[in-house]
C-alpha cells in the first residue's frame, strides 16, 4: 500500500509538471504568434483557467492555419487565365477616382479583375430570388454550379434539388458544393439521391467529428450560383424554406444580386477555385467561360477572402472604403462585431463627419452572437453612428452603400468570424444605378426600423451590460461555438424594442 501511496504521489507531480511546462509552452506559442492582442489574452485566460479543457479547445479552434494552402498558386493562375484574356480585351472604362484605390488594391491583392458591361437585379425575399434561380436553371444547356453554406432538405431544397436532377438526366453538368457544417444537420440520403442522378455534389472540409477537429472553426460561408457561364447569383441567401417564410415572429429580411456579364467570370473563378479544393479537380476550359456581350453599364469585382491567405481581403478593402468616403456609408448586417481596425474606421468617419448608419436586426437568431453585437453599440454611438433596429423581422442582408458610387452586397458579415475565419465572396459594383438603387433599399427598411438613442440605450439594466461585456471579453471564442446550433434557434430580444418612443422615431 505504502508503495502505490508514493507511485501514485511521484505520477501526480509529474503530471502537473508535464501540464504546466505544455500550458507555458503553448501560452509561448500563442505570444510568439503575434495575433491581435485582444486575442492573445482570452486565450491566455482560457489556458489558465480552464485546466484541461483550454488546451484542447485551443488545439481544435485557437491554431493559426495562415500558412496553409489550399490551392497552388500554379492552379490558380490557370484558373484566372480565362477571365484574363478578356479583362485584358477591354476597352479602357472609367472608374469613379474615389474609388479607384479600391479597385487597384483588390486587383493586386486578390486578383479580383474589374469587369465592365453588367446588368444587376436585386433580390431583397427569398420567394422571387428563388423563382428567378430555378427559372434560369430550367434555362440551363451546357452547365450549372452551386455552392450554398446550407442545403436543406426541406420543401424549399426538394424543390430546387428536383430541378438539379431533371437538368443533370438531361445531360447538363451539374456541381454542387455545400458546406459540411452548414449542413451537417441534413440527411446523407438527401445528397445521395442528387449523386445517383448524376449531380457532383461535394462537401467543403468535410467534418467527421465536429467537436473534436479544428476544420470546424474553418467554414465556407459563400453563396455562388454560375449557369452556363453566362449568369450567376451571390448574397446572403441559402437554400431553406426560413429564407422564404421567416419566423412566426417576423420576416426573413436579405439581399441577393443576379448578374449577367462578363463579372459572371469572377463567381466562376470563385466557385471553381473551391471546387479544386475539394475535389482536386482543375476546370479551366474555355467552355465555363464563353464570350459574353455587354448587359448593362454597372463596373463590377468579384472578391473573396478565406482564413488561410496571407492578407483579410474583403475586411482590409472595407477599410479603405470606410476611409475613402466623404458623404455617407450604410451599412446592413445580422451580426455587429467587427475587428478593431474595422471599429476604428466607422468612427473615425463618423467623426470627420461622414453620415455612418448600421442597421442591424432587433431580434436575433442567436444570443450570443446578439450579446456580442450590443456591446459595440455604446461605444460607436458616442462617435456620431447611428444604429437602427431592424423591426419587421430577422435582419440577414449583407449590404454596403457609400456616396452614390460604390456598392456591395454578397456572403460577408460586418464580424470577425466573416472576416477571419470563413471564405466569403462579395460584389464590389462601382455604378451610379446600383449605388442609387441599394440606398434605396436601405432607406425603405429603415421606415421598418428605430432609432437608437443613446440616451435611452445607456439606462438599459445592469445585468445586462455585465452580460455584454462577458460576451465581448471572450468573443473570439465563444463566437467560434456559435458554428453551432445543436438545439432550436433561441430567439433573442432588446429590451424595450418594441417601445419605439423611448427608442426614438425611424427617420424618412
């Protein structure tokens, strides 16, 4: 007995001695990784505080995976070889100045080519956006692709997986890529009977055990249709009969574009890119990129960004914008917690005196993505934005409108999960009409939304500012959980949203 006594002692000190060297050494990588320090310090708690269990939550969603590389650089300058060839057969086209340096920096940073010659419809319910998809689809001859975050099978994703199938016993390539996390809810029998029909349908880093991995943290959040290189869709739009019905409690409120030009190259790009990456299969004949007349006048950059290049694409063009405008910047999101270079440009603008509006919904899907959300809301607010809450329903539009000259909408949230963490895909349009156009759309949904004042919003209870501030403290973690939903959506309300008078009026 005596012997087990002191074993068992001897393993327990070698235990916590093996255990502290690894929490130090990793605390040590963390430091050494240089990350923003806010960051750095939540996992510093994490790893401290949480024994155990901060080392594995740091091994499955704290790694950097910057150095990682998906795709060749070789594969991918054949893949922009097609678009090249008639980016390069333009005639020279005009860019409005301001917006010029945002331009340059996405065609050197992201090789995202300017595209002249575009028509743009938008898409602001999910019934006509749908109507008008399966109405192209049906149109379809030679080839159709699509990649959505969620697929459901449901009588919305029956629907639209019934036509996929007619178009593939027709003879029409179809490829369908969907992400493993975004779906892991539908049945394998769903995409097992597109397989049999003759569809290529393909997970995005398929996940096997989603607690226990870190492609979990990793998702691929775009939203890409291409039919037969000629029209393609983007936005914030899944595949889901809630994007068409909403929710006992309100409308499901986004914003799709349909394009047809020569920017339809960029979404094919996009979309073939990921393909390769998931089924190590380069596409790059000239046959997904047929000559394409002109359709309209709008300038338009198909951007992407994911976690594993060297720079944040879409958030480090965002600033610029930010920077660049001179008379307003709109901005609708779901979910408002932005990085802090991000942070700093709105009020830096709205202090220079820049008209900054955020819209963002009154009622989430999510609370602790929401908490998250209102505990920017002070803080800017005092810099002269103006928040407004989203009231006929969920608010899911990724929608951004500066000066009457640059607009974009596409799979991008004003958050650090879009910005750091997913691949996403926007439009960049740098025409008058579909600036004009959006704002209008946005100046509409404010009549359905109120004014925050801050006034009101500072009396809000003490709890709940403890709770934000929580929230906020351990946001780049706890965000990374909300990957997840494993129960029924919890449904998270402001308090007083519904007393517009002491929130104050929508403006006109």
């Amino acid at each position: 007995m005596v012997e087990w006594s002191i074993f068992n002692e001897i393993f327990a000190v070698a235990f916590n001695v093996l255990y502290f060297v690894i929490i130090i050494g990793t605390i040590f990588i963390v430091i050494l990784d240089n990350r923003n320090p806010v960051k750095t310090m939540a996992w510093v708690l994490v790893l401290f505080f949480l024994p155990i269990v901060g080392l594995v939550f740091y091994f499955f969603f704290g790694r950097s995976t910057r150095k990682e590389k998906l795709i060749s650089k070789k594969g991918f300058t054949r893949l922009i070889k097609r678009p090249m060839a008639e980016y390069q057969a333009q005639k020279a086209f005009k860019c409005p100045d301001e917006q010029y340096q945002l331009m340059r920096f996405f065609r050197k940073v992201n090789n995202a080519l300017p595209f002249e010659g575009n028509a743009t419809e938008v898409f602001t319910d999910g019934y006509s956006m749908l109507y008008s998809l399966m109405k192209e689809i049906s149109k379809a001859k030679h080839h159709i692709h699509l990649q959505f975050y969620i697929f459901e099978d449901d009588p919305a994703g029956r629907l639209l997986r019934d036509l996929l199938i007619d178009k593939a016993r027709q003879g029409v390539e179809v490829r369908l890529l969907y992400d493993d996390v975004g779906c892991w809810k539908v049945p394998h029998a769903f995409f097992d009977e597109m397989r049999g029909a003759g569809i290529e349908a393909r997970s995005f880093l398929k996940v096997r055990f989603p607690l226990f991995t870190s492609k979990v943290n990793y998702r691929n959040h775009r939203k890409i249709v291409v039919i037969d290189g000629r029209v393609a869709y983007t936005g914030g739009m899944n595949i889901a009969l809630r994007y068409m019905k909403g929710f006992p409690w309100g409308i499901w409120r986004d914003t799709h574009i349909k394009i047809e030009g020569k920017a339809v190259y960029g979404l094919q790009t996009a979309f073939l890119t990921d393909w390769y990456v998931v089924d190590r299969t380069l596409i790059t004949s000239s046959r997904y990129f047929p000559e394409v007349g002109i359709f309209g006048k709008a300038l338009i950059q198909i951007v992407t960004s994911d976690p594993v290049g060297e720079w944040r694409d879409i958030m480090q063009g965002l600033l610029i914008a930010i920077s660049s405008s001179r008379k307003y910047f709109y901005i609708q999101t779901p979910y408002l917690l932005p990085t802090e270079p991000i942070l700093m440009a709105l009020k830096t603008a709205a202090l220079a005196g820049v008209d900054v509006r955020i819209m963002i919904p009154a009622r989430a899907d999510t609370w602790i993505t929401h908490l998250g959300s209102l505990s920017y809301l002070d803080d800017i607010m005092r810099a002269g934005v103006r928040i407004y809450l989203y009231q006929k329903g969920f608010l899911h539009s990724k929608l951004m409108v500066s000066d009457d000259t640059l607009s974009t909408v596409g799979s991008t949230n004003m958050d650090f999960r879009s910005f750091e963490h997913n691949f996403e895909v926007n439009a960049f349009m740098y025409d008058p009409s579909s600036a004009l156009l959006l704002k209008g759309i946005f100046l509409q949904d404010q009549k359905d939304a109120i004014l925050l004042q801050r006034k009101t919003w500072i009396k809000r209870p003490w709890y709940q500012k403890a709770q934000e501030s929580i929230v906020r403290l351990l946001a780049p973690l706890l965000y990374k959980l909300s990957t997840f939903n494993f129960s029924k959506k919890e449904k998270f309300t402001l308090p007083y949203a519904r007393r517009s008078i002491k929130w104050g009026s929508s403006s006109k």
